[in-house]
C-alpha cells in the first residue's frame, strides 16, 4: 500500500518536472520567434537597402516612371522640413505643459491633463491627418507642408509633456530651495534653475518623440501629400520619405521597388540615430547623478 | 513659499495656457471630426454600420465591410500575437538572465521602433510571396475543410495583413506585460516555491493570476493599436470591401480606406463619410485605451501598495 502510494507520487513528480522543462522550451521558442522576425526583417532591409543605395540617392530628384537611376534628395529635405516644423509646434507647448503640470498645477488638473494625453497618445495617426486637413488643409485650400507639420506636431505634444513633466520633477528641491532663498521670483527660478537642469532629460524625451514621429506616414498622405519636386513654399506639397517609400513600394516598377528599400533604409537608420542620440543624453544624466 | 509677485502670477497664467490647450485640442478634434462628419451621420444614421454599399458616385455609404475587416484582422492577429508576446514577456521576466533579458529587451524596442510603412514595404515583398508560396497551399491542403482557409490564394488577404498587425503589436504586449509580471510581488511566488511546486507551476498559478489584469490590459492597448494601424496593413490587405470566411479573401480596414480615399474624395457626402470612419476610430481609440489604463493601473497600483 505504502509503495504504491509512493510510486505514484514518483510518477506525479516526474511528470510535474517533465512539464516544467516543456514549458521552458515553450517560453524560449515565444521569445526566439520573436528574434527572429526582427532579424529577418533588419536582413531584408539591409541587403536589399544597402544594395539599392547609392550618391545619387541622395543628391537627385525622383526620375519619371521608365527612366532609370534619381534619387530621393527632396524627400530627405522635406522630412526634415516637416520635422522642424513639428518641433515648432510640440515643444513650446509639450514642454510648457510638463513645466506647468509639474511645478504650478494642482493635483486635480494635473492628473486630468496626464490622463488626457495619455489617451491622446493612443489615438490612431491617421485621425490626426483628418484632423490637420479640417483645421489646416480645408481652410488653405490645399495640401500643404505646413498642414503636415502640424499633424506631426500634435502628435508630439502628448509624449513630450508627460516625459518634461517627469524630469522635471526629479530636479531636487534644494536647488529651487537655494534660488528661492535669494530672493529670486519663483518664475526666474523655474526658468534659470529648474529648466536647464532638467535640460537632458528634456531634450531625451523630445527626440524620442522626434523619432516616434519621423516614420510616420498616414497623418502625411493627405496633408503634406507628397511631391517630385523640390519644393519651395511652405504652403505647397511637399514630399516625405515615408511617403516615398509607401508611393514606390505600391507601385508596379522593379526600379522604383529598389528605391523604396533605398529609402526604408535611409529613414530607418535615422530614427535609430534620433533615438540612439537620446540614449547618449540619458547616459550622461545617469553619471551626472551617480557622480552625484 | 515663493514671494508672490506680479510678475510670478502673469508667468503662471501664461504658462497655464499650453496645458489647457491640450485640452482643447482634444476636445476640439472631438468637435471637429463630429461637425464634419455630421452629413452622414444625419443621412445614414445607424445604416452606416450595417450597411456594405460603398459606392461614392451615388453618394451613398455603408461601412460593414471595413468594421467586418477591422475586426476581423486585430482578432487574429491578437490570436496570434497573445500567446507568443506574453510567454516571451515571461521568459523574459523569470527565467532569463539579466543580461539576456536586457539585450533581448532592447532588441524588443528595436522592433517597436521600426516605422509601420517599413513593416508594410517587407510584408509586400518577403510575407506576401512567402504566404503565397509555402503558408497558404499548407494551410489550404490540410486544414482545408474548415471555411477560414478555403478560395483563391493572392497571398494578400486578411491572413497576411493578421500576421504584420501580429507583428507590429507583439513589442507592445511582451513590454507591458514584462512589467505587469515583474511588479507582482516576489513574495507570492517564493511562498509557493517553498510549498514544493515547480517554476512553472508558480509562474503560471500565481504570478499570472496576479498579474492577469494588468496583461489583459496590455491585450487591450495592444487592441488599439491595431485597430489604428494604418500603412502596413493598407499594403498589404488588398483593399477589397469584401465580407467572407476566408483569411486568404482580400479585404479592407476602417483605417485603409482613409489611407487610400482621403486624399481623393470628390464630394462633400464622400468626404464626411470618410470622416465619419475617422470618429469611429477616434471613439473606438479612446474607449480601449481608458479601459486599458485602468486596468494596468489596478495591477501596478496594488504593487508599489504591497512594497511599501
């Protein structure tokens, strides 16, 4: 009797540790798989990118459909136009808002406007291209790049005001303690003390929200629009190199196929660097403060 | 306490102004995408969800097969992403090393960083000949007497936009969850190790059932974003407004048809109709992201109480 009990205990025991070793496997397979997408994914894009790369790429316009070779030169700029006008719109107030939020606002409001951008966060991109044509295409009678920064723009407000409102808030309080003790107006302090100590957090959070942005296609399909040419007005079309990459990945030539690699690699290697740049602040603030 | 000068309570004002113009700009996006939107709501009423005429000539709009599509496609690809994300997450958390699961972290932050229209360019050229090629003759030769997996093989189709959808929310899910798995007190999981069970035994039966709350909630905001996902999905779904049992059928998404007609709707009727989708994603966005919010924070709240 006593035997029995105890071989069946074995055989349950046994079991149980088979099941656990199965298991292992199983959650390493999940994880592996995982891995393994990505570098498929890197793979493609770098031999496919690298090969398809060259100067012209980036120093010619786009060709007309059946002549070979042109680049993508406007495209570059004009992403960088669109970025720089998204930063114009984003970080005023993303950063004054996380200024606020953290140093005047009460607990109410404050959590209220953390609340609401978080959920601005999760609103689907292309519902603030529609927005960005309401507000800026329709009244302009036309697409624009303006109109396409301010999609991007909007789209960086909410992650730049919770990442400032965070560090700044982790600028100590005798630092603000000591400003204030001089006599010097709370305003002065926040801008003179608190601000540029926060200063590399800040700047992270910015450039990744720079990043997150910069591969964004759909706000850009019906506001900045897209162009061949070089463009010269703000109030006109102007390309993307996501848009790019989208209009010749969709289109039926082999020769434009290999300059959508081109471009997918071009754009992104440059929201690696945008993001890796961000890391190398984060960096610097941590031995700031283990220094500390 | 700061002295109170004139000039602290105009800088105050002043800079009081950018939060509450987040909150008009929520609001006022509200506002706009109903004010537009308000032709179609008013023709069609309730028939614009059940109804599936698309036809922009005779100005009358019906959004089934996209809602049909939508659905169809953040189902599956939860379906798929679910189990793969969260048992990676708790690899991740429980049993790789530190350094393993940092690396492989970063890596998990590379994928999410990737840009949806690069997802889109390697599902047309790399998914979609291999989901032609070797996934859908398998799936139609053996499995297929069930209806998902019967017709015509393109390639593009639900099944191969499910799969990129799949992809792109994985990062999402195993990093939410890794969280929600490693803020489950250490203690409960010791206690049941020291009772005699095995590793998985404990992960499974009490860190997860500690921490389902907080992984449904990144289920959910992984929902989100899949309902929202536009570019990678509008290349490779085959924009088609067809409703069918078939994942090899191509199909259509709320967020594709805005994607591929927004920029050519002819017509004030055309062009609300349009907006209309782009409110029922916004309302749908919103809904799923605070139900998700809340219940990560149910988890993450009960565990920074449980440390203290």
């Amino acid at each position: 009797m006593r035997e029995m009990i105890q071989a069946s205990f074995q055989r349950t025991r046994r079991r149980r540790a088979l099941w656990d070793k199965v298991m292992v496997g199983v959650l390493l397979l999940c994880a592996v798989s995982v891995l393994f997408i990505l570098f498929n994914i890197l793979l493609h894009l770098f031999i496919k990118g690298i090969t398809a790369l060259n100067w012209n790429f980036f120093t010619h316009l786009p060709k007309p459909v059946g002549e070979k070779g042109g680049g993508m030169a406007n495209a570059i700029a004009g992403t960088f136009i669109l970025l720089g006008l998204a930063v114009c719109v984003g970080v005023p107030v993303g950063l004054g808002a996380g200024v606020y939020l953290s140093e005047y606002a009460s607990d109410k409001f404050a959590q209220v406007v953390r609340f609401v951008s978080d959920v601005m966060n999760g609103i689907p991109s292309i519902v603030y291209g529609i927005f960005a044509y309401i507000v800026c295409v329709l009244p302009m009678k036309g697409f624009s790049a303006f109109s396409g920064g301010f999609a991007l723009g909007i789209m960086m407000i909410p992650m730049i005001t919770r990442t400032s409102e965070q560090f700044v808030r982790m600028v100590p309080n005798q630092l603000k303690e000591a400003g204030l003790a001089l006599g010097v107006p709370k305003w002065r302090v926040t801008l003179d003390i608190v601000i540029p100590s926060a200063l590399a957090g800040i700047t992270t959070g910015i450039m990744v929200a720079l990043a997150r942005v910069s591969g964004e296609t759909a706000p850009l399909l019906f506001t900045a629009f897209g162009n061949h040419y070089w463009q010269h007005s703000l109030t006109q079309p102007i390309a993307a190199l996501p848009l790019q990459v989208f209009s010749y990945a969709i289109s039926p030539f082999d020769d434009w196929h290999r300059q959508a690699w081109a471009g997918a690699i071009v754009l992104i290697l440059m929201v690696l660097l945008i993001n890796s740049w961000a890391q190398f602040y984060v960096m610097r603030r941590n031995r700031w403060s283990a220094g500390k | 306490m700061a002295r109170q000068d004139s000039s602290d309570i105009i800088f105050r004002r002043v800079l009081a102004i950018f939060p509450i113009s987040i909150l008009v700009l929520v609001a006022g996006l509200f506002f706009q995408l109903i004010s537009s939107s308000l032709p179609s709501l008013t023709k069609f009423g309730a028939s614009f969800f059940v109804s599936s005429v698309w036809d922009p000539v005779a100005e009358n709009f019906g959004a089934l097969p996209f809602i049909f599509g939508t659905c169809l496609t953040s189902l599956v690809a939860l379906l798929l992403a679910v189990p793969i994300g969260v048992g990676a997450a708790i690899y991740l958390a429980e049993y790789a090393s530190p350094q393993v699961s940092k690396v492989i972290s970063i890596l998990v932050d590379l994928l999410a960083a990737i840009p949806s229209v690069i997802y889109g360019l390697w599902g047309i050229f790399v998914l979609v000949p291999f989901m032609r090629h070797s996934v859908q003759p398998f799936l139609g030769k053996y499995f297929g007497f069930l209806p998902f997996f019967q017709g015509p093989n393109y390639g593009v189709g639900f099944l191969a936009a499910s799969i990129i959808l799949a992809i792109i929310i994985v990062p999402f899910i195993i990093s939410v969850s890794r969280e929600v798995i490693l803020a489950v007190p250490s203690v409960y999981k010791e206690s049941a190790l020291a009772l005699g069970t095995t590793r998985w035994e404990a992960v499974f039966n009490i860190v997860l059932s500690y921490g389902k709350a907080g992984i449904l909630g990144a289920v959910i905001l992984a929902l989100g974003r899949a309902i929202g996902e536009t570019m990678a999905v509008t290349m490779i779904i085959g924009n088609n407004p067809t409703i069918s049992s078939s994942l090899f059928s191509p199909g259509y998404t709320l967020a594709s048809v805005l994607a591929n007609e927004f920029a050519e709707a002819a017509g004030n009727m055309y062009l609300s109709s349009l907006i209309e989708i782009g409110l029922v994603l916004f309302l749908v966005s919103i809904l799923v992201n605070i139900l998700a919010r809340f219940l990560i924070w149910s988890v993450t709240k009960g565990a920074s109480e449980a440390t203290k």
